[in-house]
C-alpha cells in the first residue's frame, strides 16, 4: 500500500521537487536495494510524469552523492552490481497525494509544456496543438486549453484569428529584449527581495554551484542552476508587478540552456556558475548593493555569448520537440 504523505511534499511546488523529495526518502532511509538502476525512463513511468522534471530529481540526487554514475544508462543505488527493474516492483512506495489522481494536474504540467515550447523557439514558428497535448500528457481537452491559455496569458505563445496557437520565433532582437529587461529590473528585485531571504536557503543554493563547478552539470541542472537564482532568490520581492514583468522575459531565457545544448562551451558554464557564487557570497556577506550589482553585470555579460550562440544554431533536434509542436516552414523552405 502506498504511503499516505512523505517528507518535503507539497502540492504547490513543482512536480520535480516531488519526485527528488520521495526518491530522496527513500535513499536516505535504504528502502531502495543497492544496485537498482534509476533513469529518467523508470522514474517518469512510476510517477506517471515526463523525463523532463524526472531528469532534474536525478541531477540534484546525483550531485548529493546519493546516486552514482556508471557505464551504462542512469545512475544506481551504490553499494551493489547495476541491475534493472521497474520502481514499485524494487521498493519504491508513492505517496497518496502523488499517486493518486490530481485536480491540479493543469498545474503540474503547466511548467513543463512552457518549458518544451520555449527551449524550441529559437528555432522558428511552432504551431502547438491542443489535441495532440492532450493525449501527450494523457489530460483531458479543458486542462490542454487552459495550459495554452495560461501559456497565452503569460507571453509565451498567440492564437490567432482561427483559433490556432503559435510561439516563436525568438529572434536576435528578441533576445536582446528580453536581457536588456532582466539587468533593467532583477538588481532591484533582488535589493528589494533581500530583507526576506533566509540566508540558510541562500548557502544551499550556494553549496549546489559550489558542487556544479566540479561536476559539469548538463542543461536541466543549469537551467535548475538558474532557478536558483534568478526564480528563488527574488521570489520575495514584494513588488508582484515588478516579479511578473521580470518573469515574462525569464521564463523564455532560463530554457535556452536545452536549446542550445552541444553549442554551449565549457568555459562559458564556469562563468556563468563563478558569477552565481559571486552574487551568493554578496548576499551572505550583507552586501544587497554588491549582490545587485554583481547580478546586473552578469546579465549583461550574457546577453552576447547567447546571440553567439544563436547565429550558430542548426537544425531542430528531434528530441527537444515534443509530439504537440508542429513546426511552421516558411513559404521559401
């Protein structure tokens, strides 16, 4: 029978942080046997979920040392030879309000579709299409209209005069928008978000770019990097005008590492984490000016290193589009 609550679960935080906060339970408790191969594809069927947020628990659990690499594909429980198997079979308990049918189902995978659709804009125009996302997600029509709706009302995507739903493209201007809108107004945010910070909260996620400066975090665990900073740390700014504005051009940027993955180079992460830890040891030090400015510096510094990045951009990869995108060919392609 499938545990009533679990450890560090709540329904309004994001279906990624779920599935850490249970694997994690079961880890720290040995309710898994050592050996067992978890993967992106065992752990989104057990939760019923994409690979997307099942990638990031995973990320976050390896870099804790929980988890291990190996040769082979996914990470394993230490402590015995790999071998594979589906979870619940292997000890993997869910908790109730997790396994069990959800009325928030539109928000839990609200943050995954707007990811999907802005990790592929850079690449064109996309026609999103409310059926296919439907049966995607195994949701009914209302919840896939009232994700495109939120995704509508957020600046993500248009629909137009026939009621289709369209994104992109994200263009060179737009990109320069979007950043020039971030150094404008994230400093501020974050001065005004400082007298609220738990510093605790303010040296784990320290403790994790520490730990990504090691490890070479892939795109998912720097996107989650970017979170962090850009999401968390100013999320008690107490001007919610301000925080929305602000949202509306991060929420198309923080994707971009999944678009531009094989182009991004090493060095380009190492100052992109070495300017997170900058900004992190400002705020812990008592310096909200210096974390400000440290943050406005960074953000301007990256805008060119990303318009780089998208003049080299080639075809769409297969595997960043997901079944409800359609992309939309220009006449002259």
């Amino acid at each position: 029978m499938d545990d009533v609550a679990g450890p560090g679960i709540g329904r309004d935080e994001p279906i990624y942080a779920t599935i850490y906060a249970v694997l994690r339970d079961h880890l720290d408790n040995a309710k898994l046997r050592p050996g067992l191969v978890l993967g992106q594809a065992n752990v989104a069927r057990a939760f019923n979920v994409s690979r997307v947020p099942a990638g990031v628990a995973l990320s976050r659990l390896v870099d804790e040392g929980l988890l291990h690499a190996f040769k082979g594909r996914g990470y394993i429980v230490p402590g015995a030879p790999p071998h594979r198997g589906e979870l619940r079979e292997a000890g993997l308990r869910i908790p109730a309000e997790v396994a069990a049918p959800s009325a928030n189902r539109r928000e839990q995978i609200y943050p995954e579709v707007e990811h999907a659709v802005a990790a592929c804009l850079a690449y064109g125009r996309f026609m999103l299409n409310e059926t296919a996302l439907a049966n995607h997600y195994d949701v009914s029509r209302t919840i896939a209209h009232e994700v495109l709706t939120q995704l509508e009302r957020a600046g993500v995507i248009e629909q137009d005069s026939n009621n289709r739903w369209y994104a992109g493209p994200l263009t060179a201007s737009d990109l320069h928008n979007h950043y020039e809108m971030r150094w404008l107004l994230e400093p501020q945010a974050l001065l005004q978000a400082y007298p609220m910070l738990n510093m605790d909260d303010i040296r784990i996620r320290a403790d994790r770019v520490d730990r990504a400066a090691s490890n070479a975090p892939d795109p998912l665990a720097r996107e989650e990097l970017e979170a962090d900073l850009h999401l968390h740390t100013l999320a008690p700014c107490p001007n919610i005008l301000l925080l929305n504005v602000v949202r509306r051009s991060q929420r198309i940027l923080i994707a971009t590492h999944s678009t531009f993955e094989g182009y991004q180079r090493s060095g380009e992460i190492e100052l992109m984490v070495s300017e997170h830890r900058r900004i992190y040891q400002a705020l812990l030090s008592g310096d909200p000016g210096g974390a400000a400015a440290t943050l406005e510096r960074h953000l301007r510094r990256s805008l060119q290193p990303n318009l780089n990045l998208l003049e080299r951009l080639g075809p769409l990869p297969e595997n960043l589009c997901p079944p409800f995108l359609a992309q939309v060919r220009s006449p002259s392609s």
